[in-house]
C-alpha cells in the first residue's frame, strides 16, 4: 500500500525487456512455457503479469527480476519449498513406498498359495 507516493511498474514492459535482451527468442520461450506466442504479447500488454509467469520465464532466460519486481522477493521465499527437487523427492519416495507395498503383497499371495496348497 503506498502511503504518499506510488510507483506502479509494469510487469509485461520489464518481462519483454529481459527476454530482448537475453537474447531468447519469444517463439523459444513461447515453445519452451508450452504457450503460444500470442500468449508472450498478451503478457508483454499485462501490468501485472503473474509472479508465477516471471519466475517461469526467468528460469528459462536465466534472469532474475526481483530487483526490478519488489514483489518477487517474498514470493520466491515461499516457493523455494515447492521446487521440482522437492517434489521429485517426494514422488520418488512415494514411488519406493508403492513398489514396497507390490512386493509384499504378492509375497503374501504366494504364502498363501503355498499353505493352501499344504492343506489339500
């Protein structure tokens, strides 16, 4: 909230500028987003481009906006929890778990099929 005196940036003039002077292409970041480039001028003509989309696009161009972007620095603290390592970890974990649980269970099935087999 701006008290006496506002400077409001506009998020999509900075986004263009970075990725010009990256030297990326639109269509390139456009492709490698999985968006359009109609999408990239959309969000060039945006004031207010999402946090998300920045952070997005920044990865792609190695930039970093948050000395621009004021915002960017407490949202890249949150999201620092949720990277795709963090994730990847989780699924892997999740995935060692599953085929844990696989093994025993057809172990099971065998024992069993083992002891009925005794009883006949």
């Amino acid at each position: 909230m701006c008290v006496e005196f506002c400077i409001m940036v506009h998020r999509g003039e900075i986004l263009k500028q970075a990725i010009l002077d990256s030297g990326f292409s639109i269509s390139l970041v456009a492709k490698r987003l999985g968006k359009s480039r109609r999408f990239m001028y959309d969000l060039f003509e945006n004031p207010q481009v999402p946090i998300d989309h920045l952070l997005q696009i920044g990865k792609i161009i190695s930039y970093d906006f948050s000395s621009q972007i004021s915002e960017i620095k407490n949202f890249t603290v949150a999201s620092e929890t949720f990277s795709e390592t963090n994730w990847m970890k989780k699924y892997l974990t999740l995935l060692e778990k599953y085929n844990k649980l696989l093994e025993d269970g057809i172990e099971q099935y065998f024992l069993s099929d083992i002891k009925a087999s005794k009883k006949n």
